[in-house]
C-alpha cells in the first residue's frame, strides 16, 4: 500500500496543536489517520478495557469521519451488522451500508474480517487489517483498517473503525489473490 498521508496529521479540523504520529508497540498503522483513531480510542479508555459507545466524540475525530465505519453485533445471530459508514467508505463498497452484514458488503473476505471482530469484542482486542477490497469499478482497492472494539454498559457489542485506501495500479484481480491476504492481526487490550 501507498503511503497516503504524511506521517502526523490533526485528528480534528479545530486541533492543530495535536499531530497523532504515536506508533504503538506492536501495532504497525501506516497511515496517521488510523494512528488518530487508535489514539482518541486510547484516551476513552480511562482504565477500562475498551471504552463505552456514549464516550465516543465525533468531533475529536472529524477529519476521519468519512472513512469511519461502525458494526454491532447482533445477539440473536452472532453476526455484524453494519449500522454506519462513512462517505469514503460507503464509495468504497457501492452499496447501501445501514444494516447490512459483512457477508453481503465483503463476501470475499466474509470469514476472516468476521473472526477478527469476534475476537475483539471478547478478548478484548484491536485489530488491524490490510489488503485488496473488491470494487465494482477498479477490480480492487488496496486498504488499511483499523478495529476497535467498544461496550454498550457492561457488553462489549460494537466496533468503531476506520478504512483507508489507495488506488490500485491498472490490473484485474482475480480471486486468489483475496485468498492470498494476509490474516488480521489481532492485538489482545491486555498487551497495551
């Protein structure tokens, strides 16, 4: 993936004072955006294991807020529904986004972004991901996301992320080269 942003940016429109350029151990976002996201997640934190959906501030976050994307997962089926997303993000997938499942937006890598996100809610942990995501007109679209798992009172029921991405070189891909990604990586809260 191309770098698409210089190493530190604002987090907010009205913070220029606070460039997120912080790389956590372990944690290898390569674009400062994701590092904003993961850095006003951190702050929400206060002690606990992953923050409450009702400490979330927009605004905090404004110059991310078109790659942002929120999932909740459903008790009865096990499975995430999308309840937001972002303008770039909702571009992105070309199709309506509120409500509906990972399997019908990202069929191809369904079973992996899925298990990443049940991992984060119950270990808790954050996840990163990278790789092609299709896209009806370019064939693929190379990305980078960054998940965050959040409560609802004392359930861990929602994930806050971000997607960036970069425009592919003129190629068609096929499906083995989404096959071929490579597994999220799934850092445990505990480790940081």
């Amino acid at each position: 993936m191309t770098d698409l942003l210089p190493s530190t940016i604002a987090c907010a429109a009205h913070d220029t004072d606070s460039l997120c350029s912080r790389v956590e151990a372990g944690l290898d976002c390569r674009d400062a955006r994701l590092r904003c996201l993961f850095d006003h997640w951190m702050s929400l934190r206060r002690g606990r294991s992953m923050p409450d959906r009702s400490d979330l501030d927009c605004a905090a976050i404004s110059t991310l807020l078109p790659y942002v994307w929120i999932c909740r997962l459903e008790a009865e089926t096990g499975r995430f529904a999308f309840r937001l997303a972002g303008d770039e993000i909702r571009w992105l997938l070309r199709k309506p986004v509120a409500g509906a499942y990972a399997e019908d937006l990202l069929p191809n890598i369904a079973g992996a972004f899925n298990d990443a996100l049940h991992a984060a809610l119950n270990l808790p942990a954050i996840c990163s991901f990278r790789g092609l995501v299709p896209h009806a007109e370019l064939s693929s679209i190379e990305t980078e996301s960054l998940a965050l798992p959040m409560s609802d009172g004392d359930r861990a029921t929602t994930i806050l992320a971000a997607t960036v991405f970069a425009w592919p070189p003129s190629r068609k891909t096929d499906s083995a080269a989404f096959a071929a990604q490579p597994a999220p990586l799934v850092i445990p809260v505990s480790a940081l």
